[in-house]
C-alpha cells in the first residue's frame, strides 16, 4: 500500500465551511510530537528517507509509532512507501535508537484535526513556526487514480491543486532554519 | 537497572528435582525465536553490543519487542544494560530495521521454562542446535550483592557457579558454526 498525499498552505476558517458543507465527518483533535533522526552514517536528507518516533495524544491517551519513510516513487503526490507499528514505551524506542548511532535531528510539533470523506482524509494542520495546512491523503495500491481522487477533493474545498507543497514540514522547518 | 545473570551447561531433570526441593513457583514455559541484527557500520561483536527482535509465544498469545544490549560491565555475571521495549508487529519492526541497514545476522530458537525464587528467577532452557542450559537472573541497582546471591541460588540447584558460561546462546551458536 502507499500513501498518497497532497498537502497546500490554508487557512482553516474557510476550509472547515466547505469540509461541513459536503458533509465531510470529523474524526478528532490529536496533537502529534514527531523527532526525527539523523543515520549514523547515511545522509537521510540525501537519500531522501526518514526514521521517526511519533508521540501522539488526544488529551487522554498517548500513543507512540516509529516510522521508516523510503524515497518518493511519485513525486507528484509525495508518494512513498511507509512501514510503521506502535511501540509501547517511546523513551525506551528512542534511547535503542540513540545507543546503536541515531541522532534526534528535528522535532515537529502539530494539531491535528481530521475528517472523513469517502476514502479520503482531510487533515487541519496547525504546526509549530509553520502556520496553517490542509491536507488530503488516502492509502491505495494504484496511485494514479488515488491521486485524481485527491486532487478532487482539494477542488471541493475551494483549494488550488497547482499550489501543493511536496516538502515535509519537517523540510519547510530545515529550510526556515 | 542491570541485568545479573549467571549461566551454566546441566541436564534439567536433575535440576527441576532441586528447584521442587526449594518450593521454587513454576511461572510457565514460553518459546522464543530472537534474530540479531548487524549494525550498518558498527561491528557489535567487536563493540560487544547487539540489538535483538524477540518473539515470544506462550502457545496462545504472541509478543514481540526490540532490544538493544550494551557492552558488558561487569564479565563475570554478564552485566550488562538493556533497553527493551513491546512492539506492535514484529515484521514491520523488522523490516523498518532492514531499510535503515540493519541485516539479520543469526537467530537463536530456544523453549524457555522459568521458575520463581525470591528475587531470583531460575530459567531451564533448551536452545535449538545447543542443548539445555540453566540461567539464574536477577534484576538490580547494585551487582555485587546480586551476584553474591545468584551465586547462592546456583548452589542450592546443585550446580557450580565456577563451570559459568559468559558466551551468550549467540555467540556459542558463532563459535559452532
């Protein structure tokens, strides 16, 4: 399966007219703390892979993922393979990873609020020195069809296709920096 | 915390005889398949490190976690420090690994039946392609008096703590291949 994701700088007023306006169904405020780490010795901004522990909590409970993004297959839609699980304790994730050579790099602090549409999701980002972003993802085996899709429900949110960033946030922070 | 840990060669029938003279509490028998990785570019039989995926099942429930193991502190109890953690699925874990360099070098298959004593726990093993083994651990902050005491446990079973073995299973299964 991959991942397919389309994401434009937005403010959120506007947007969460239209996401009720196609009766999009909300599916809840997360806040999501991300690090990212540095590879002993392969050069992650180069081979343009990533290794990250997420903690995420909807006020209540906490959950941690690591995450291993490969390079993008299509770079249109940002698309790439993904291999995520949950661990139960993220310190202990991170403390493995920091002892066999990995370094934290950057951390990436969001909210998150997503909604439902058909086989889409709809994600509110608000992240952290970045500002506002819609985003539009799916997970699909064909990515052709998974992308048009996308672009069509950016259109149904009054949202600019042409305008999409395929930088992470992690990227458009590096880049502030 | 540490893990003390003292290790010697001995047919169990004999041993399960002394561990029913101490009133020692059965805590059940489990199966467990580890597979050690290789670092990218570190050498961990030289760093004498390792990072492990162990799967665990008690022949209905199955549990994966990811271990890393440092070098040792102390050589005659085998002291090192561990850092361990539950993972969700064992085979995304891996193959996060993998993509990150990891290779999967052995694997160590062993049944594995453990008893309670105090503070102690007494562990029959049988580890496929080496034979039976009894392992007295304990986890503490101090490794003297730790040991001292495993020591005593060791005695008690009939067995001598100065036949200890420090190879791990890993490393006699290296040395016979």
């Amino acid at each position: 399966m991959y991942e397919v994701e389309l994401k434009v700088r937005a403010g959120h007023d506007r947007v969460r007219e239209r996401l009720d306006g196609i009766d999009a169904e909300s599916m809840g405020t997360v806040t999501q703390v991300d690090t990212y780490y540095d590879h002993p010795v392969r050069a992650f901004a180069e081979t343009d892979e990533a290794l990250r522990i997420r903690r995420e909590t909807d006020g209540s409970d906490e959950h941690t993922k690591i995450t291993y993004k490969g390079p993008l297959v299509d770079a249109d839609s940002k698309t790439r393979e993904e291999l995520e699980t949950g661990v139960n304790d993220g310190e202990t994730m991170a403390s493995v990873l920091e002892s066999v050579g990995f370094d934290p790099a950057a951390t990436v602090e969001k909210t998150r609020e997503r909604f439902g549409y058909g086989e889409y999701v709809v994600t509110l980002d608000t992240v952290e020195g970045l500002g506002e972003f819609v985003e539009v993802e799916t997970e699909a085996e064909e990515i052709d069809p998974a992308r048009a899709g996308a672009v069509d429900v950016l259109e149904r949110l009054g949202l600019d296709p042409d305008e999409g960033i395929r930088t992470s946030y992690l990227g458009l922070l590096l880049d502030d920096g």
